[in-house]
C-alpha cells in the first residue's frame, strides 16, 4: 500500500511541478476573466467619439436628428461638392448626405467617408433616420407614437414547478446551463487526462523502466498508481481554476468596476426584452424592470437548483467517468510501442464519449425524461455525460443509484480488463497488436 | 499445502544447501506458443558470483523474471534463503534488466531515491547510501540534473546505482555490459567485486560466456529452456580439461615418447609452437623434463577449454543423445 502511495505521489509531483501544467493552470483563469470582463470593458470605452457631418437638402430632419455622446452630428449647409470640401478638411468620421427625399420616397441617401464607413456607424446612422421617417409617417396619419406604444403588448411567462416541496421557479435555461456545464468539463478531463495516462505508460515502455519498477512492485499497483496520480493532478487543476477565475474575475471587477458581459445564457433570456435596446437606445423604464425582474428570477432559478446533489454528481460521475475511461486508455498505452500506433485502439473509446456530449446537447437538453436520455444515463460508458445533462433536471433517486451503481461495476471491468492487457504489454516490445492478439493476452497466466 | 508440509520442505532445503541463496526447484514456464523453462534445477551459492549463461532465446531472462517475481513459474518452486519466493524478498532482490532506462525527466537524486524507497528503503536510510555512492562515482554535480542531460555513460552508472542502492542480499545483471563501455564496464566489474567482497551474491545472466568466464564462480548453462550443466567454474573445467599443454620454444621438437602425443605442430624460422597431451598417467612435470634435454622452452601453458568451448562440446553431446 505504501508503495502504491509512492507511486500516486510522483505521478502528481512530476506533473504538478511541470511549466505546461502551472502555465496552463494560471492562464486558463485570466482568459477566461479576460472573455468575461473584456467585452464590458470595450463597451464602456467604446470607441472616441466620431462626428457626422449631415447635409439635409429634403429639410425633413431639420432639427430632428439628435446626436449622442458618441456620435456628433454636425448640420451643414450649402451644395454636396461644397460639403465634400469642408468633410475633407476635417477629421470627422463621414458626411452623411439626404437629397430631397419625400416621406414616401426615401432613397438616395448616402454616406461618404475617406475611410470605410464601420458597420455600426452605418447601422446607427439607418435607425435614427429610419425612426424618425416613421414618426413622422405616423403624425402624418394622425397617430402618435406613444399612443402605439401603449398598445403594445409584451408578455413574458414564468414557469414555476409544482412538486411535493411547494412551489418553486425553474428556469430552463439555467437547468439546462448548470447540466451542459457539468458534462462538459467531465468529457474535457476525461479526454485530457486520459490521454495523459496513455501518454505516461508509452513513456514508461518507451525509456524501459518499466521492468525496473515491476521488479519492485505489482504491475496493476503500478498502473492504479498512475490512474490515481493522475486524477488527483486533474481535480487540483479543475480545483484550482474555480479558486482562480473567482478570485480573478471579482478582482477585476472591483479594480475596473465593471459588470461581466452576460453569460450566454442570461444574454438569450434578456434578448427577448432588450433586443435592440443598445441600438436604438428606446429601453424604457419598464424595459428595464423586465429585464432585471429576469436577472432576478436567473438568480432565483440557481438557488433553486439542487446545488449539493448537483455537486456530488458531478464529483462522483467526474471520477467514475475518468476511472473507467483512464484505465482503457491506459491499457492503450501498454499495448502499444509508440503514439502513432494509438489511433486504432483510440477510435472505439472515444466514440462512445463523442456521440454523448454530441446528443446531450441534440437530445437530452430537449428532452431530458426521453428514452434515449435514459438509456444512455445508465449505460456506464456514456452515463458520466448523459446523465449530468439530466441531474439538474431533477431524476427518480433509482435511475440515479441504478446508474451510480452501474457506473461502478463498469470502471471496476475495465480496471480488471485494463490490468491484463497491461501486466503483459508493459513487457512486450516490438510487436504489433491487433484486438485478437489483445484479447488472447486477456486469458494469458503471467 | 499444509504447515507441517510447508516446514516439511522448508527444513529439507535448509539442510541441503545451508550456503544456497536462491534455490530452484523443477521450474517450467510456458508462454502461449513455446516453452521458455524446461524443468529446470540449479542452486546458487551465497556470496558468489553466479554466471547465467546460454544463447539468446534460451529462457534466461524468462528464469529472472520469475526470480524477481515479474512472473510466475507454471510448475516448480524458487527458495531463497531457504524460504519459498513470496513477495517480502523483493527488497533483498537487486535487479539491472536487460532492456533499461530511466525516467528521462526525473532528476538524478529524485529517481534514485524513489527507486530505492519502490524496494522498501526508507526515504532517510535512502539518502545517506546515495551520498556515498555519488561520491564514489563522482555524480555530485548531476544530482540535480534530468536522466536525459546526462551523458551515455553517466546514464549507465546511475541505473547501475539504482540496482544496488538499497543493498540487496542477491543481485542480478541481465547482460551487465552490453551497452556498457568499456571504462563503465570496467568500473562496474570492480564495484561487483567488491560487493561479493561485502557478502553479496551476483546473478550474471549472459550469452556472451567469454565475458564472464574470468568473474564467476560458479555457473548454469542454459541451452533451449533447459538446463545443460551448472557447478563451480574451476570444477568444471576440470571435468572438461584434455591433459594437453600448449608449449612454444627454439629448436627442433621431436617427440618419440608413447607417454605424449602432439595433437598440432607448427615451426617457422627455428621457433615452434606444439599442442601436447598427456597420455598413461603422466605428468607436465615429466613431460617438462623430457623437453629440457631436448629443446629450448619459452612458454609452456595448459591448455584448458573455454566455458564456451564446454558449452559447444555439451550442445552437441545433447542434440545427438
């Protein structure tokens, strides 16, 4: 035992020490505070200023066109070639220039600029214009603008579940979210680490120290050692990026004092109140409520989920996942010379872990009681993924403990299966394997 | 087996060989297409240095393996020191494989150490023998250094360090000095010497038997999974030896005697060169005085074969039984 406990040791200490490991541990939480804050962070500084110029030959938008703190506007008079003239001794942005148009012919208009004109500033440009030939289309037929806007209506439904607890929200944005999240960084570490534990044993075989250890310990102690090592360098570094990006993410918020861009997320449910609001800046009042009262029911819905249970899924199907994957890549590693050789053997396992995370998202998000979700969140080699898309859900205790078992007898299969093809390829050199020769080895006495 | 059946041959084993270290007993390994042991018994002595000798492929790296406990034997039992093989020896057990290597990204020190402490040293006891070796195979300013800023041969003195750091009772060496060059090879030699000096017993397991025919004490060959002949090397030779002298010297040799036969003759400007054996009980002594009255000697050697020429003649005594 204690020398099994070397053995995780110096897995977890060589790779712990590693450059790639603390770059890789380091960085990861700055990206990602960068991806979250950066967004926020150009918005507010959003550009110097720019100024149009605006030749108005129609008179309709005299004195109707406001500019905003970003975007000047400056009326000018006179001909088109004499306001050329002036915009190009100028730093100015453009010349916007409206020929004689009529409320019922509004063409011709153009913009012209020595540099190319942005996307943005064109867009802003087509909106004001545009809100105000509506206006006045809309006086123009007696009805005025706020008038229509009263008669608008927007509704927005609330679900709540009705279960033996009482009421409570749900959000099926957030279940969703805490669900896809949990299975992707499970389908992540498996195959990161993972391949690391295959990586380690081809590096055993290849600098042949492996006879030198196995003269002084198990070959199966030797491989549950490296499993282990392995899964404690990957909890470390999971561990870690949580501690990171908070404190990283809150320090640049109070160092800049700004809010994160939204997530995803809360981006797709505040969209349906706000969309457009940033452009044509008409957010009013009771937009505004609604679109908080939203934040609130986001926050609402991640308190009402389960979070403990949660959690202790994904810790558990985390470990189970990468135990009864690990040690089919490791058994990869011992039966192969060289990594070029991998590809064959690697193919079948990572299908499996593919076509979950592809229907997690296809199927099980849609449908999260359907029978495909339930199938594969019992079959141990696709359960760690399916079935933490479904926990936050909410699932009957039994599929969860029938699963949770399964999960079990699974990796302990493939531990026993992984320690026979290992204990014989780990000592054999120069031959090329091939599934039969992989299952002979399965029944070899060593 | 019952206990009383286990101190049956536990006490049997201790009287037949009180100096035997490593006993094997009837051992046979079969892997799925051939046979690599055959019934194979042989007694190692404490504190020797043991030749394991054979041609590639005869089973003995498949007999170490199952020494060190790598693998299991199909039949037949291994006691050492009198007790059957069982997991508790591994750490009396040094072993130099003959495929080898290091972790390439571990420092020196590190990987010594933990190698040591993989075969029960504690990590304390570890680090003091370190020191002393690395002194004496002036290591010190690599301790620090990957396996793989080292040198070819920094390289060979470090695994050789990681067999016997933690001071094994038996040591075993899968073909010590191929790879090894020839000052490492050296160096070793004496440092396998001075073990045996410090009570050790050296396994040498080699199909290149000239190589260490002059270090061993005893001797198994091993020829297709079996055993051919095992014993100590002077006794061996004796059993072999053909009575015949190699003697070189001026003159004209010219030998009427029946007591001695010329097997071979060469002469070549006065000198000459003559392979001499002893017939009807007589002596070199006899056969010196004889040549004293009749030429001039400058050498006179016995010519004694080789454990490879012993090993020839025995191979093909077996493949025509």
């Amino acid at each position: 035992m204690s020398k099994i406990w070397l053995i995780i040791q110096r897995e977890y200490l060589t790779r712990v020490r590693k450059k790639s490991f603390i770059i890789m541990t380091l960085l990861t939480p700055v990206l990602l505070a960068a991806f979250m804050v950066l967004p926020g962070l150009l918005m507010t500084m959003s550009d110097s200023a720019e100024t149009v110029m605006v030749l108005d030959e129609s008179g309709l938008f005299a004195g109707k066109l406001e500019g905003k703190d970003d975007l000047k506007l400056v009326p000018l008079g006179g001909s088109l070639e004499q306001a050329k003239e002036v915009y190009r001794q100028t730093d100015n942005t453009a010349l916007l220039y409206i020929p004689n148009i009529t409320l019922d012919n509004p063409t011709g208009i153009k913009v012209f600029s020595k540099k190319n004109t942005s996307l943005q500033t064109k867009i802003r440009l087509e909106n004001m214009l545009e809100k105000e030939v509506e206006n006045q289309r809309l006086i123009a037929s007696g009805l005025d603008r706020e008038v229509l806007k009263n008669m608008k209506a927007d509704i927005s439904v609330s679900s709540v579940n009705l279960s033996d607890e009482g009421e409570k929200d749900n959000n099926a944005f957030v279940t969703s979210g805490a669900g896809i999240m949990g299975a992707f960084v499970i389908y992540f570490f498996i195959f990161l680490y993972g391949v690391q534990i295959m990586r380690g044993i081809i590096e055993e075989k290849t600098s042949r120290i492996v006879e030198v250890i196995i003269s002084s310990v198990k070959p199966f102690q030797l491989m549950m050692g490296k499993i282990i090592g392995i899964a404690a360098v990957g909890l470390t570094q999971f561990l870690l990026w949580v501690i990171l990006s908070f404190v990283v993410v809150s320090g640049v918020q109070a160092a800049f004092g700004i809010e994160p861009a939204p997530t995803p997320a809360q981006q797709i449910v505040s969209g349906q109140a706000a969309a457009g609001a940033e452009v044509d800046n008409e957010t009013t009042a009771q937009e505004k409520n609604e679109a908080s009262q939203i934040m609130t029911d986001t926050f609402n819905a991640i308190g009402n989920l389960n979070i403990p249970l949660i959690v202790g899924c994904f810790l558990f199907y985390f470990l189970g996942g990468y135990l009864l994957y690990g040690s089919l890549f490791g058994a990869i590693g011992a039966a192969v010379d060289n990594e070029t050789d991998t590809q064959q053997f690697m193919f079948p396992i990572t299908i499996p872990l593919i076509i979950s995370f592809i229907l997690s998202y296809s199927v099980v998000l849609k449908n999260p009681d359907g029978p495909v979700a339930f199938w594969m969140s019992i079959i141990p080699f696709t359960s760690p993924i399916v079935m933490m898309v479904r926990v936050p859900f909410g699932v009957p205790a039994w599929q969860l403990l029938l699963s949770m078992a399964l999960l079990i007898l699974g990796f302990i299969f493939t531990t026993w299966l992984a320690g026979r093809i290992y204990r014989v390829g780990i000592l054999m050199y120069g031959k090329k394997v091939n599934y039969k020769e992989l299952s002979k080895w399965l029944f070899y006495r060593v | 087996m019952s206990d009383d059946q286990d101190k049956a041959i536990f006490d049997r084993t201790k009287q037949s060989s009180a100096l035997s270290i490593l006993k094997i007993d009837g051992v046979s390994k079969t892997y799925a297409s051939h046979t690599a042991l055959d019934n194979v018994s042989f007694e190692i002595p404490a504190g020797c240095i043991f030749g394991l000798l054979g041609p590639n492929g005869a089973g003995k790296t498949s007999l170490i393996r199952i020494i060190t406990q790598i693998t299991g034997a199909d039949t037949g039992e291994i006691y050492f020191k009198g007790e059957r093989l069982k997991p508790g020896h591994i750490k009396d057990i040094g072993y130099l494989p003959e495929e080898r290597g290091l972790y390439k990204k571990m420092k020196v020190g590190e990987q010594l150490l933990y190698l040591a402490q993989l075969k029960g040293l504690s990590r304390q006891d570890a680090t003091t023998r370190l020191k002393a070796w690395i002194s004496r195979f002036e290591l010190k300013e690599w301790v620090g250094k990957n396996i793989e800023d080292l040198s070819k041969g920094m390289q060979q003195k470090v695994q050789f360090i990681a067999t016997v750091l933690h001071e094994p009772a038996l040591i075993i060496l899968d073909e010590p000095f191929s790879g090894f060059d020839p000052i490492n090879a050296n160096l070793i030699k004496d440092e396998i010497l001075s073990l045996r000096e410090r009570g050790a017993t050296i396994i040498f397991s080699t199909h290149r038997m000239e190589s260490v025919e002059e270090l061993c004490d005893n001797i198994a060959l091993i020829n297709r999974a079996r055993k051919v002949l095992d014993g100590p090397v002077k006794e061996i030779k004796n059993t072999y030896k053909t009575d015949t002298f190699q003697i070189i010297g001026n003159g004209r040799l010219l030998i009427t005697s029946p007591d001695y036969e010329v097997l071979e003759q060469h002469e070549n400007h006065g000198t000459f060169r003559a392979n001499v054996k002893l017939l009807n009980g007589s002596r070199p002594n006899d056969l010196l005085r004889y040549l004293i009255e009749r030429v001039e000697i400058h050498s006179f050697v016995e010519l004694v074969p080789s454990i490879n020429d012993i090993f020839i003649q025995k191979v093909t005594e077996t493949h025509h039984v």
